[in-house]
C-alpha cells in the first residue's frame, strides 16, 4: 500500500477524533491531533512570533464576557494558521510512520491546505460539520470546551454553542470554496462509510 496521509479538519463537537480512531483501526495507520502538535510546538518556537499557541492566563467568565462569538472564531483560527507550520513540518518530514497517519483537529483549515498540498495526491482531506444545535448544545453542556461543565456556568455554555455554530457555518463555506469534501455527521457507523467513500476517491477534484 502506498503512503496515506488523511486530514480531518472541523469544529469542535462534530467527532473528529471518534471519527481519527475508526480510520486509524481500518487502515492500520496512526493518528495525531493538532492539539497534539500545538503542544510540541509550544516547547521549541518563540511565543512572540507564535502568541496564538499560549494560553493566555484569564477566566472563562472574563473571555466570554470580552470577546464576541465572531472574534473567538478568528481567534481559533489564528490559532490554527501557527499551528500550520508544525502540521506542514509534520507532514513533509515525518519518516517513522511509513504507511501514513491521520492528522485532526480544529487547526486543519481548508485554505491552508489548498494553498501548501493542492497537487500531493497522496494527501485526502475531509471536513465534519453539523449545524444541530441541541446536539451541540448537549456536548457543551455534558462534556465543556473550556474544560469541566461543572467548573463554570450554564451561560457560558450557550455562549460555546454560538460560536461552535458560527465556525461550522465558516468552515462549510472555505470547504466548498476549495471543493474539499464535507460530511454531515451524525454520530454514528455511517459516518465512517462515508468517509471510506471519500477517501477512495481523490480528496481534491
């Protein structure tokens, strides 16, 4: 079999991991999240040419209250774009895992992918998205984003939802700007079939 490397990009809440663990079993590869790259990042680059990879030290009351849900969104995705280099890296240099890998998470953006991969067939990308909001809305309540629900309150939680849907809805439109696929997740055993589907197609028409 020749090298496969597969991106799974999406926002928070759509399975991108459940979703990383199923491919990783089915094509006998590993899997890395982007969260796993930030933090090995994080003891090699200079946090002031990459500020978006430190968390800065404020509450989650503080946060929510000063940010809008459209400025936390630009603000995951900054996050992203200094977390792209070490993806990128990732990808060009890794030479221990020989089959291939899978690489998810939120830092996967669709541009970033078409502007640095656009040509490398042995890359595939997809995208997870789903606007339901009670489904989002009973992760966030029962699983939190900034960490335990119960260390912080109901209100916050909403505000979670708000800005997990307004990525998505971004996500979707950059996804179809660069003709990469999506799937409409509904937390089940199809969604793998349809990710198998995608991915013995060529990830970029």
């Amino acid at each position: 079999m020749s090298k496969q490397i597969i991106l799974i990009g999406g926002a928070p809440t759509t399975g991108k991991s459940t979703l990383a663990k199923a491919l990783s079993n089915h094509f006998d590869i590993p899997w890395i999240s982007s969260d796993q790259i930030r933090e090995i990042m994080k003891a090699t680059v200079d946090p002031e040419k990459y500020p978006s990879l430190f968390t800065q030290e404020i509450d989650v009351d503080t946060f929510y209250n000063n940010f809008t849900m459209q400025q936390i969104v630009e603000m995951e995705k900054q996050q992203a774009k200094e977390i792209w280099p070490g993806v990128k890296a990732f990808i060009k240099n890794n030479f221990v895992w020989r089959k291939g890998f899978i690489v998810e998470g939120v830092g996967i953006l669709p541009y970033l992918i078409d502007r640095d991969f656009k040509d490398d067939q042995k890359i595939k990308s997809l995208f997870l998205v789903d606007n339901d909001r009670e489904k989002i809305r009973d992760i966030c309540f029962n699983r939190g984003l900034w960490g335990a629900p119960a260390d912080y309150p109901d209100s916050i939680k909403e505000k979670e939802v708000e800005w997990v849907l307004l990525f998505d809805k971004e996500i979707r439109e950059e996804a179809a700007k660069y003709n990469y696929p999506i799937i409409e997740v509904g937390k089940n055993d199809e969604d793998v079939k349809k990710a198998l589907e995608i991915l013995t197609k060529n990830s970029h028409s």
